[in-house]
C-alpha cells in the first residue's frame, strides 16, 4: 500500500460527515490560483490538494475525539 492509498484509508476509517461548505474550504478562485501556480494539470493538483485538505480534517477530528474522551 503506498502513501496515498494509506491517506485515502485513513479518512474513510475516520467516518466523519462531509459538508459542501464549511468555513475551512476554500474558494474557487484560489483553487484556480493554487493550480496556475503549480504549472500541472489541473486536475492532479486540485486532487491532491483536496486530498491533503481531507487528510488534515480527518486528522484534526480524531484528535478531537480523542480530547472529548479525555474530558
């Protein structure tokens, strides 16, 4: 299983609920900006930025979990 395959695992086995917006998304126009900066297509990039934004909001909600636990 390489890295991303692990990254995609990992915020399925998170379960949280995915809204359509949210406060941390970003807007179209600095997608687009992301994209022109990085010079590839535009799909990868904004696949791979999705994914790590993903990543970072399955991470943040198990350590939430892992708080409320605590508590």
């Amino acid at each position: 299983m390489n890295e991303i395959e692990k990254i995609k695992r990992y915020i399925e086995r998170t379960k949280f609920k995915e809204t359509n917006r949210t406060p941390y998304w970003m807007s179209c126009g600095e997608w687009i900006a992301l994209c022109d900066f990085a010079k590839g297509s535009r799909q990868n990039v904004v696949d791979a930025i999705d994914l790590a934004f993903r990543y970072g909001r399955a991470k943040g909600e198990r350590h939430a979990r892992r708080e409320a636990k605590r508590a």
